[in-house]
C-alpha cells in the first residue's frame, strides 16, 4: 500500500512538468539575399561562389565573405542566392 502512495506522490509532484511540452528553440530561416555576378571593388572582401547545373553548365557570382553559396538548379533560371548566417 506504501508503494501506491509513493507513486501516486511522485506523480503529483512532477504532473506540471508532464503537463508541459518542452519549449525547444525555432530554428529561424536563414535569409537570402541575391548574388552579384561582377567582383565587387568596394564593400570589403567578397567570397567567389560557383556551381553547375545540368543544362545551365557552370555557373559563378559572388557573396560576402560572411555569407554562404546557395545553388537551385530545380528551378529554371538556376537560383544563385547568398544565405546570411
């Protein structure tokens, strides 16, 4: 009879916690931004992207050094974005 007791105690005591799902962090969408296709001389230094697709062939532009190189070949004109950390 004790045990009952102990058990139905221990879950009294922790029922809120149960009750609640725990709140993990929403990851945040990175933004994308559009890629430049000439190396820019101003605006500090600048990361060479580049990529092939299949009917399109290779393909280059640039993004800040910051940011990284995003290729869409699904999609026609091939999508060439720069996503924000």
């Amino acid at each position: 009879m004790w045990c009952v007791r102990l058990l139905l105690a221990s879950l009294l005591a922790n029922a809120p916690a149960l009750a609640q799902p725990s709140r993990q962090p929403v990851p945040t969408p990175r933004r994308l931004t559009d890629a430049v296709y000439v190396r820019p001389l101003y605006g500090g230094p600048y990361r060479h992207c580049g990529g092939e697709c299949l009917k399109s062939g290779t393909l280059s532009w640039f993004c800040t050094e910051r940011q990284q190189c995003r290729l869409n070949c699904a999609i026609a004109p091939p999508s060439m974005k720069c996503a924000s950390p």
